[in-house]
C-alpha cells in the first residue's frame, strides 16, 4: 500500500506525522506540497476522501482562510486560493488506498493505514 504523506517540514505536527508513520514501519511517500504546489484534481481527491469538503481543508490559522470562509467563498475560488497559496491547506494530510486524514490530531492518520 502506497502511503502519501502532504507535508511541511517546518510544521512541529506534519514532522510528528512523518516520525509517527515511521515508527510503525511505514516510509511514506513525501509531497513537500509548498515546493510543489496544488493542482484541483489531487485538492478534490483529498477533500472527498477525507470527507471535509474544500473548506475542511483550509488551513485556519490563516488570515486569507478566515476571510474566505467568512465570505462564503465557492468551492470553485477555495481551490483556486489554494493553488496560488499552497499554505492554505491545512497540514498534515496523509492519503492511503483506504482514504485520507488530516493529522490533527496527529494520530489521526493512522486511521488510513
């Protein structure tokens, strides 16, 4: 089974995630998703797998989310901010053939393994 974990090394929980997965034997594959970037179909894969929806997946903690999620936005301009701000999803996202997790908390994603 392939594991995916979307990840941000300078985040102090998408780090625990990885340490996580390797402490129960799993080498997952690493998207640093801030270098790579977003495309809509892999956003659409995520928020229907880990049954949050776009929204779900905005990362909170962030000025332009909030105003986004208070304006009503459509799923249509969630994922295009998305795309052109990478940070805006929430993180750690792990994605298995059995689904995929946002790691908060962090132990969530062995929900998929």
């Amino acid at each position: 089974m392939t594991v995916t974990l979307f990840h941000n090394p300078k985040c102090s929980t998408s780090r625990k995630a990885l340490e996580l997965l390797q402490e129960k034997g799993v080498q997952p594959v690493v998207v640093e998703y801030l270098k790579t970037g977003w495309d809509a179909a892999t956003l659409d894969r995520l928020a229907r797998e880990t049954g949050v929806g776009l929204s779900g997946l905005l990362r909170r903690r962030e000025a332009k989310a909030g105003e986004l999620l208070e304006s009503g936005a459509s799923d249509d301009v969630i994922r295009a901010a998305m795309i052109a701000e990478p940070v805006l999803v929430e993180r750690p996202i792990v994605q298995t053939d059995k689904g995929a997790r946002i790691g908060r908390p962090v132990e969530a994603v062995l929900e998929v393994l």
